[in-house]
C-alpha cells in the first residue's frame, strides 16, 4: 500500500470505531477496503450490511467509488431499490450490490476515503 | 551520503515568485545587508544534485538579522533554531541566505566562510543530516556553501530561476565558447550561438510516443536539444500509422496485427516495434548527436518517472489522467517546466456524428496553477483507470468493445506546434511578457480560446500548504503505481 492509502485506512478505522475491517492490499499499492455491520437506517433488510470499496494507488487524487453492499439487500416496503444501486455483480470474491456515487467535486487533500463512506452511508439511510 | 556526492554538480531551482520575493528583501535599495532562509526540496541523479526552493522565509532586520559577535550581520539564534526545526520536521534542507554588494560576481567573506565552520556541524545534527547550507547573493550572482551529512563541503555551481524568462545565476559570470553545427546556421540567427548552445545543452522528456510526442520528439531532435527521454508502454500498430512521423510499415509489422489469422496476429503484435525505438530512430536521423533515452514502459511506474526528474522541460502527449496526473507531480514535486499537449474529437456515442473539434496546449509551470487547480485532472478517471479490465467491464464502464477515439494528425500538429514555439521562445529567452495560459483551439471555427489559471491556496501539489508535494524532490511521494 502506498503511505496515503494506509493513511486512508487508518482513517476509516478511527471513523468507524467498533466495526471489523477486511484490508486487502491489491497489486498497484492500492486496498481494497470492507467495513462491516453498518447500520443502513430503517429502510433496508437486512438493517445492517458489509459497505466495500477500493481505494487505488493514487489517491487522495482518485475519487474512491462505487462502494458495495452485500447482494440480498431490499427495501423492507417492497419498493424497488432506489437508481444509484446497480448488479449484482461480482465483486472482490463476493456477489454484491452497487452503489455509484461518483464526487464532482472531489478536492484532494480535502475529501478522504472515510468521509466518502460517510457520505455514502448517509446516501443509503436517506435515499 | 556517499562520497559519490562529492563530485556531483550542486544547482539550485527556484521559480520566478521566490526569486521576486528574495530579491525584494535582500536588494530595498538601501545599500546593506539581508538575510533569511530558503527551505527547499532535493534531487539527486548522476546529472547532478538540484536543491529545490520550496520557500523564502525572510529575516526581519534587527530582529532576526541581527549584528554578529564576529562578523557584520548574523541570523538571530531563535530564528535558526525555529526555522531548522520547521526544515527537520518535514525533512526539507536549510539555506541560509544573505546578500552582498556588487553585480555580476560574489563570494563569501572569510566571516562568513569561519561561521559556517562553527554553525553548520551542528545545524546538520538539528536538521538530521540536511544537507544544509548558505548561499549568498549579488544582484546578478549567486555562490553557495553546502555541507552534507558526511561533512562534505559543496560550491553552488549555479542558480536557475524559472518561469516565462528563465535565467541562470553563477558565482561569476561564465566564458562560453561554443562549437555549433553548422547546420544550425539559420536557426541561430534567431535565437544566436548562445541560445543554440542552450538547447543542446537540455534533458527535455517526452511522455507519450504517440501521435503527439512523435511530433514533439522530431521537432526537439531537430531544434538540436541535446539530450531526450522518450517515455511510451505501447508497441505500434496499424491505426498508428497514419499519425506518427517516421514510422516504416515494418514498425508494424507489415500489417500483420490486423490478420484474421490467429497465430499471425500474434506475431505480428510482437514484431510491432515500441513507439519510443520508432521515435529514437527518427529523432537521431534528425540529429546524429543526439543522446536519446527510450523508455519502453509507463510513466505511471516508479522506476520510469526516475528518468525524469532531472530534465530541464516535460511534455506530455499521452491520453490518460494517470500520466497527466504524473506530469503535474513531476511538475510541481520537481520544479519543472511543462506543457500538456492534447487533441480531442467529441462525436455523438449514438449516431457518431461529430459535436466538437479542439486540440488544446496548457503550459504548467510551478507556481502558475496546477491541472489540479485548473479541473484538467479528473478524480473519477483516475479512479476507473486504476481498475482491471474486468472489473470496468464489470462496473460498467466499458460497454461493448473499447471502442478508440478519432484522431488525426493535423489536430495533434496544431497542440504540439505552439507547445514547441512556447518551449522554444521560454528556452531562448524571446517570449515578450505575456501570462501563462492555457490555450484552446477549435480548428472548425477557426478560433483560439485563452485560459487564464486558477490557483488554489490549499492544492496538494503546487500551494506551500502543509504536506504539498511543491518543491520536495526526493522528499516527497510521487503517485506511482507500486
């Protein structure tokens, strides 16, 4: 990993306090990053679910997206789930959803991975 | 260090802002003495070791230039330790700065040479080695002192200061006499012997062989800059061939890459010569002295980059925000002039009808507004770009077949024409006072849009905010694939 990626982890690890996190280190110095048991609101079943995503060698230049959540999620009122979610496809070993929030305005320096989880997961409880 | 260090030549880099700044504080008119500190990044390379100004901090009169127990003025002890400290913390080099009278000429004075005995032994412990130094100027002069770890004592050979009218800075004023080729006879009544002598005395690198930097690397041979570095991942192939200058239907392998033959299209893959070999072969046909360093792999890679860190100007003609996003780190990190060359043909995705035509030549020069700060580098590509095939196509941004953009050789002429007449008249010394911009030109309309530049106050590569890349050299983390 490079030292702005392992930086960006770290990061989310303080973020997102109590919750496990899978790092896997790909092949360009960039990881491939899975925070678990996120509360995903009331809207969802199951209500929590893995969040994926990677993070690739050149960030803070790089935007981090899409993120991934874990395939069997649906909206407990039956509704399709909302444009934004897309697959499932494979993903990092697994079959999972996707979510494309892509920044426009990404400042490097400024935006990190973890805020972007943030923002993300903020998406997902409010969408 | 090494004692291999002892026999490199020491240079100092500065952008036309800090020298502006420096000057203002050392030369008010008022006949004496100033002082303060530049910070500056590193570069080491077997063409030498560059020291690079990241920052002036000036010394306030009377308060941290102050009259010395030995000598006439000194830098207060305070001022030393806090500036030093700052310099130790984010590995960065200590050059204390002072001027003296006189023009064309200076040396130190034996106060100050008996100064940096007592000092500098123990500035290299506070700052963990540095190097660490003194430079002292005249209005047109430049001598250092540079000590190193291994307490080596290094003279400043010169001071280049960079911009739209670069210039050099030496101790004394140089005698040079010239052998120029006759062949540039009518070239040097532009720019004369002088600036002929110049160009063959540069290291330009060209990132991208393609259509553009063919173009490029042909008029650079040609020109008679001495030194090139051609770096390209790609070997040529039939759609190529219409586009890049010099190329031989043998380059690409007759054609073969196009067989519907399995087995024959393979080959013909692996005999298709790299677009650097074809580049260096067009480049020495252009000029028999030429040194020409071909670099058949991706400048995204660490050990390619390192190629280019010591060149004297960078072009870029390559269309991946991965290697734009290279060059504007080698720019800014580097202290290096450069131009991004660039030509885009926008159709319709459906119908495949043509919307736009531009090709566009954006000068960076450190300190001038970055691509970052401009919007010419995307987040979102760089983040596709660094996915495998597979994952885009799995993520869907590939869909169906990867299908090439248009592109042509005239468009790619126009970009890399103005870019070689801005390197050309910035390298002579006969641009007339102009901004830096970018430029934008739409061959349809017949119409030339100027860009003027943003420059953002916290970039990460070219503002002075904490943990900018600006000026770290070698004490910085270029974005290179691991």
């Amino acid at each position: 990993m490079t030292p702005a990626v392992q930086a960006a982890v770290t990061e989310v690890e303080q973020s997102f306090p109590g919750h496990r996190l899978d790092v896997t280190p790909e092949s360009q110095g960039g990881a491939y990053v899975i925070v678990h048991d996120l509360n995903l609101g009331g809207r969802y079943a199951p209500a929590t679910s893995w969040i994926g995503f990677l993070i690739t060698f050149q960030y803070p230049y790089a935007d981090v997206y899409p993120h991934f959540v874990q395939a069997d999620l649906k909206r407990i009122d039956g509704a399709n789930l909302p444009s934004g979610f897309s697959g499932p496809i494979a993903w990092n070993g697994r079959q999972a959803l996707q979510i494309s929030r892509r920044s426009n305005r990404w400042t490097a320096g400024v935006d990190t991975a973890a805020m972007k989880l943030a923002k993300v997961l903020n998406w997902i409880r409010n969408v | 260090m090494d004692q291999k260090r002892v026999k490199k030549e020491w240079s100092l880099v500065m952008d036309e802002r800090l020298y502006g700044e420096l000057r203002a504080h050392l030369f008010p008119d008022d006949g004496d003495e100033h002082g303060g500190v530049i910070i500056a990044g590193l570069a080491e390379t077997e063409r030498g070791i560059r020291l690079l100004a990241r920052q002036f901090v000036p010394a306030r009169g009377g308060v941290d230039f102050v009259p010395g127990k030995r000598g006439y003025r000194a830098l207060a002890g305070r001022f030393v330790a806090e500036v030093a400290g700052r310099c130790a913390d984010d590995g960065l080099v200590y050059l204390a700065v002072h001027n003296h009278g006189g023009t064309d000429s200076v040396q130190f004075s034996h106060d100050d040479m008996a100064s940096h005995l007592r000092g500098y032994p123990a500035l290299l412990d506070i700052t963990h080695g540095g190097p660490v130094g003194a430079l002292v100027f005249a209005h047109n002069a430049v001598a250092g002192d540079i000590w190193t770890d291994d307490r080596q004592r290094h003279a400043l050979h010169h001071a280049q200061i960079l911009g739209l009218h670069p210039h050099r800075l030496y101790p004394e004023p140089l005698a040079v006499a010239k052998f120029i080729d006759p062949m540039y006879e009518r070239q040097v009544r532009l720019f004369g012997e002088a600036g002929q002598g110049l160009l063959g005395d540069l290291k330009v690198g060209v990132i991208g062989a393609g259509g553009g930097g063919s173009l490029l690397l042909q008029m650079l041979a040609r020109l008679g800059v001495g030194h090139l570095v051609a770096v390209d991942p790609d070997r040529m192939d039939i759609t190529n061939y219409p586009r890049i200058v010099g190329a031989r239907r043998r380059d690409i392998a007759w054609g073969m890459g196009t067989s519907k033959n399995r087995i024959i299209k393979l080959l013909g893959a692996r005999l298709a010569r790299p677009k650097v070999h074809v580049a260096r072969r067009v480049a020495r046909e252009a000029n028999p002295r030429v040194r020409f360093d071909a670099l058949y792999g991706n400048v995204v890679d660490a050990a390619v980059a390192r190629h280019l860190i010591d060149t004297d100007f960078l072009f870029l003609a390559t269309d991946t925000m991965q290697s734009r996003l290279m060059f504007n780190a080698l720019v800014h990190q580097y202290l290096i002039p450069g131009i991004q060359i660039g030509a885009k043909v926008q159709a319709d995705p459906g119908t495949g009808a043509v919307d736009d035509v531009f090709a566009v030549t954006r000068l960076v020069l450190p300190n001038s507004g970055c691509l970052l700060c401009n919007g010419a580098i995307s987040s979102a590509q760089l983040q596709r770009e660094a996915l495998s095939e597979g994952e885009r196509r799995r993520q869907r941004y590939i869909e169906g077949e990867d299908i090439s953009e248009p592109s042509v050789i005239t468009l790619n002429a126009l970009g890399a024409s103005q870019a070689m007449n801005d390197f050309l008249f910035i390298s002579t010394g006969l641009l007339k006072p102009v901004q830096v911009e970018h430029i934008l030109m739409s061959p349809r309309e017949r119409t030339m849009e100027r860009v003027r530049l943003q420059q953002e106050p916290g970039c990460p590569m070219c503002s002075l905010s904490p943990g900018s890349l600006y000026g770290c050299g070698d004490r910085g983390q270029l974005p290179c694939r691991q």
